[in-house]
C-alpha cells in the first residue's frame, strides 16, 4: 500500500472511531442529533456539485456552525453516515437479497 493509501485509510479509521464513540454517547438520540449534520454536508455537496468530502472542507473554511461545541464530532458522524450510505448500501442490499 503507497504512503497517501495508508494515510488515507488511517483517517477513514479515526473518522469511524469518532462516528462510533458519538453513536454510543449519543444511544437512542444519534439520529435525530446527526440528521440536520447530514442534511447540511448534502446541501453543500448540491450546491457547489462536490463529494461530501471537500463539503465538509468548505463547512469548516466557511461556515461559523464549524466553530459549535462539539460540532466538528457530529459532521465527522455525518460525512461517514453519508459515506457508508453513498458507498455500502447497495452492497449492503445484495448481500440481503
């Protein structure tokens, strides 16, 4: 594996550790918490036709909801909602069917 790969999968892993710990702090209450963060990296992604990744790059350059307590925590929760959801769920739904 090249050096960017494994810097790449090794964030991927910190950004699912964080989703993970938020998902267990946040039990029963996680989606109705997440959601509007969801709602906000896919309405970038519309509005500037960009993946969630660089969204969320121009959330935090450019949006003060970046700057909330805890905020940084839910849109890392959102953006591997949004990942797992853009990239697993067909998988996902053929393994079921």
């Amino acid at each position: 594996m090249t050096k960017q790969k494994s810097k790449t999968f090794s964030s991927l892993q910190v950004l699912k550790q964080t989703q993970e710990s938020v998902k267990a702090q946040l039990a029963e209450k996680y989606e109705a918490v997440i959601t509007p963060y969801v709602q906000i990296i896919q309405m970038t992604m519309k509005a500037n036709a960009e993946n969630e990744f660089s969204a969320l790059k121009r959330i935090k350059e450019n949006l003060e909801i970046y700057n909330k307590k805890d905020a940084p925590l839910l849109f890392s929760a959102a953006l591997i909602e949004i990942t797992e959801g853009k990239h697993f769920s067909k998988f996902v739904d053929e393994v079921k069917g």
